[in-house]
C-alpha cells in the first residue's frame, strides 16, 4: 500500500518545462532586498544558469533573458543587453513588444 501510494504521488509531481536555476531567487532578491544582489553578481548567475540549461536541453523561462539583459544595462554593457532582449523576444514572441520598445533605444543610441 505504502509503495502504491509513493508511486501515485511522484507520479502527479509537476514537471516544469523551464530551468529555472537562480532565477527566481535573484528575482525575490531584487524585490524583497533591493540592491542585496549586485548587477555583477546577478549575470554571473544568470550566465551560469544558460549554460547549465543548454547542457539538460531545457529552455529558460519568460522573462529571464529581459531580466538579464536589464542587469547588463546596470553593468554599462549594451551590447550584451541587446543581445539578451533580442533572445528573449526570439524565444517568447508574446514579449515583442516589450522587448522592441527596449531594442529601440539602441537604434537611436539613447543607451551607450
């Protein structure tokens, strides 16, 4: 019975098509703490997420891509945060946008 009931339950646990990684934690941060997590300490995180994602074949989650290229413009890196609104406007259209009102900026060269 024990066995039974320990197979049903792992057999409805969700699994999430996202890696989600630091993401959500650097997130809460942000929020809860602002500042508690610094832009530099953030990316590194966050790049370190993209490639532990690529490597188990799972995509990253909405909004993760803006956020990090947000965390690049606090870094005076545009072009790796144009890069990242770039990616994530490829990955979720719905966010284009968004993600085109930010790639704008770069056009008219009101972000260096």
């Amino acid at each position: 019975m024990k066995l039974f009931l320990l197979l049903l339950l792992t057999s409805c646990a969700s699994q999430t098509i996202y890696y989600w990684g630091h993401y959500e934690e650097l997130l809460y941060t942000e929020y809860q703490s602002p500042g508690a997590a610094s832009p530099d300490i953030q990316v590194l995180k966050l790049e370190e997420d993209v490639q532990i994602a690529k490597s188990k074949n799972k995509p990253l989650p909405p909004g993760f891509y803006a956020h990090m290229g947000y965390q690049y413009l606090q870094l005076g890196k545009p072009e790796e945060a144009q890069r990242s609104f770039e990616a994530e406007k490829a990955q979720f259209p719905e966010s284009a946008v968004l993600m085109d009102r930010f790639l704008s900026k770069f056009k008219k060269g009101k972000v260096k």
